[in-house]
C-alpha cells in the first residue's frame, strides 16, 4: 500500500485540472484601483454585448447603500472599452457600477474593433434595472437606478448625445467630443451619431464636457457645445492632452479624477468633490495644467 500511494499522487499531479485557470470572463484591472472598493472587470451572460466594472464585493452595497449606475460610450464607437479600461475600473473602485458598450476586452492582441449604436447605452439601462429588481440576480438591490450617468468619448460622447432625453439620466458626461459644427464633416464619418447642435436641447441634465485643449480634434465642436447649452448647468474642462485623453495612463490619469469627482458629486451627492467645479474659483481652475468655465453655475 505504502508503494502504491506514491504512484496515485503522481498520476493526480500529472492530470489534475490546475487549480487557478484563467478566468476569461473576469480580471482584476490595476490591483482593482485607488477606491475603497478595489474592483473587477466582467463580462455577465445575461449581458454579453457589454462590458461591466463594479467593486469586487457587492456584500458592501444594499438597503440605503447602493451602486449609482456609468454606462459609457467608447472612442471611435468601438464595440469593446479596450481603450478606457483603467479609467473606468478606476471609476467602479470608488463605488460606481460602470456598464461599456461592447465585449469585454482581451488582456492582450487583436480587440474588437467592430462598431456600435447609441441604443446600447439605453440597453445597459434596461438590463440594469431588470438586475436590480430580480430577486435571483447578485445584483438585487444594489444599484442605484435613480442615480445615472451616461458618458462617453469621442464617437461614444455623441452616443451619450444623442441619448441625452432620457428622463432617467442624472448626469451627462461628454468626453473629447461635441457635434460637429460643420455638419458635412460629421456626414462623412457614417459610423457615427448624426446629430445637429438642436439635439443639445435634448439635454436635462447637469453636463460636464471633458476636453483636451486646442490640441484636441474636437475641441472646437466641445467649446461650441458649451456655448450654446444655456438652460442646463454645464461645466467645461480642459487639459492639454490632445483628443486621446489619459485614459490609458495609470489609473486613468488626470481624467479619472476629474470624472471620478462629478460623478461622486452628481451621483452621491458628495459636496467636497462638487467644490472641484463650483464656486468663483471652482478648485480644477488651480490645479496644474487645466483650464476651465461653466455656464448656468454657481
């Protein structure tokens, strides 16, 4: 017996199934964040065209303590946030379900590049409160479904756009983007929204534009957004970054801060955060680098 114990453990060792296989529906973005909620990366089966960032334990969330629901819109209105990744896990981290259009992405090689609609934006919302209000989903209860932003960047910023009448929305965000000034320029990309500047009074909602400077593409198409929203709040940031933002950068960069706090005072009402874009001399105006207005603010 004593001879044929060592045999079996060898024959276990040889095909055991390895203990920690890669989740390939799953992963752990930047050690889960800076929040107090480190987060994880997701692809649900009940929501395959899209992409899910959340804290890793939902035990924190419930009752009076719930999850304000991100959808976002991605760059170039890819069907896959490959580009955002660390700024939207960085968002989830500080207690936000954030829901990308598209599959999740791979760790690494060829992404999805295929492209995607607005009304996928307006499928996160559905699914969302499906989940919240299904007593079988991990999910029941947890989210916030009166407390909803829609964000996105440069394509995915007209998809919020074109959105922006949802009376759900609490917030708006608009990232490296704004509709195009000239409209034959925007005809000729099909891919996108086509929209013109009267779909900005389909706006409700606070708004936040996010650009990067002159340098960026769409600046020009931003500023004159901004210009001509006059029945909303709406607040302007620009770092000189160009149009493809600090996304990628650690943790999302100076943009994930900057989007982190608006939505904590939009979405948690968070007053501290909120000093960042109000007042006289709104608290962005002095830190390095960024220049800002507002219209419609105190």
């Amino acid at each position: 017996m004593q001879k044929i114990l060592p045999f079996l453990w060898m024959l276990t060792s040889i095909f055991a199934i390895p203990a920690f296989a890669e989740d390939t529906n799953s992963r752990i973005v930047e050690g889960g964040g800076t929040g107090k909620f480190p987060a994880i990366m997701k692809a649900e089966d009940s929501l395959q065209t899209h992409t899910i960032f959340r804290p890793q334990d939902l035990q924190h969330f419930g009752d009076k303590k719930t999850l304000p629901l991100v959808v976002w819109g991605n760059g170039a209105c890819f069907d896959s946030p490959f580009e955002h990744v660390n700024f939207l896990n960085e968002i989830a981290s500080h207690g936000f379900m954030v829901i990308a259009i598209g599959t999740m992405p791979k760790a690494s090689g060829e992404q999805n590049k295929e492209r995607s609609t607005s009304a996928k934006l307006t499928a996160a919302i559905d699914w969302a409160f499906t989940q919240n209000s299904d007593k079988n989903s991990h999910y029941f209860q947890k989210i916030n479904t009166q407390k909803i932003a829609v964000a996105g960047m440069s394509c995915g910023g007209l998809q919020a756009l074109e959105v922006a009448g949802d009376p759900r929305i609490t917030t708006l965000i608009v990232a490296n983007s704004g509709i195009f000034i000239e409209p034959m320029r925007g005809n000729a990309m099909p891919m996108m929204p086509q929209l013109d500047k009267t779909q900005l009074k389909k706006i409700h909602t606070p708004t936040l534009y996010l650009l990067g400077g002159p340098s960026d593409i769409a600046y020009k198409n931003g500023m004159d957004d901004v210009a001509k929203i006059n029945h909303v709040p709406v607040f302007v940031a620009n770092l000189d970054v160009g149009h493809g933002g600090t996304y990628a950068q650690p943790f999302g960069g100076e943009y994930g801060k900057v989007a982190t706090a608006w939505l904590n005072w939009h979405l948690k009402e968070d007053q501290k955060s909120g000093k960042l874009f109000s007042g006289k001399t709104p608290e962005l105006s002095t830190w390095k680098g960024w220049v800002v207005d507002k219209n419609n603010m105190k």
